[in-house]
C-alpha cells in the first residue's frame, strides 16, 4: 500500500472500505476489548474525540480478540456496551486480529510504520494506540499503558 488512505477495512455494518474519509484529519488508531483492565480507557479517548473532534481529529476502534479472549462479542454487543457503558460516539469497525498471519491489512501497516519498544513490530495488548498525522503518516505508537490523557500534547501538535 501505497497509502493509509488505500487500505480496505471493514465497518461495523460489514461494509469494506477504506479510510480515506478521513483523509486530512488527525487520526487515533487504537484496537479495543470490552473485558480489558484496560476498558476504561474507552471514557478517555471519547473525551478526547469529543474535544478535538471539531478542529479534525477522530478516534477509530478496531475490537480485538486475541489478548486473553477480552473482545468476546459480536460487533453489535461492543457498541451496545461501548455505548451503553462510555458514552462512545467515535467510530467502532469490525472485530479483527492485529498480529499473525491473519493480521488486518491496516495494522499490518502500521506496525512496519511505528515499530514498538526495541523495534518489535508485534502488538502486545488491546489499547495500543498510534497517532496519524494530516498527510497521513504515522507519527506514534503508545503503549497499552499510555492513557488517552497523556496524548494531549502529541493530539494538539498533529493538529497544527
């Protein structure tokens, strides 16, 4: 791929498509789990939408089943609980798997744009986030333990 903005995935309704509806926004990339401890994390990085979303910024959940069996539920139980339980307005795409060889076109291209701690590529837990720029390019990736709050700076920078 040749761009973020070309790589299919598949929406909540099962739609395939590609992220080039938000082309020339700040993007937050983050995959999700419903029984993480982890979960709360969910009321952050809606704050977070719901702050910068006017001036171009969006968060997108990518539900996640491969830590620990976190993300039992079909796509229509994690919005019911997201927004039942969060409040989540940002969108939710279809469940996917984020490491091996059935590892979703757009996270396989992330991990080869952000590698994480010692140069791994592989995801380690749900709520690992990375941060898109305008133009596209990955300008972070943060740690599961990184809150949505400590991307504030880094949120407000890509957004100049």
């Amino acid at each position: 791929m040749s761009s973020i903005y070309e790589i299919p995935v598949q929406s909540a309704s099962g739609e395939i498509k590609t992220l080039a509806e938000y082309r020339g926004q700040v993007m937050l990339i983050v995959n999700t789990a419903s029984k993480c401890g982890f979960t709360p994390q969910y009321q952050g990085l809606e704050a977070l939408y719901r702050s910068y979303a006017s001036q171009g910024f969006v968060v997108l959940g990518f539900p996640c089943n491969q830590f620990g069996d976190q993300e039992p539920g079909d796509i229509k139980e994690i919005q019911s609980f997201c927004s039942l339980t969060y409040d989540v307005t940002f969108p939710l795409f279809a469940k996917i798997d984020v490491n091996g060889p059935g590892a979703a076109p757009l996270y396989q291209y992330l991990k080869s744009a952000a590698k994480g701690l010692l140069g791994s590529e592989g995801i380690k837990w749900n709520f690992t986030k990375f941060l898109v720029d305008r133009q596209g390019t990955v300008r972070a990736r943060y740690a599961p333990t990184s809150t949505p709050e400590s991307l504030r700076k880094d949120i407000e920078a890509a957004l100049r």
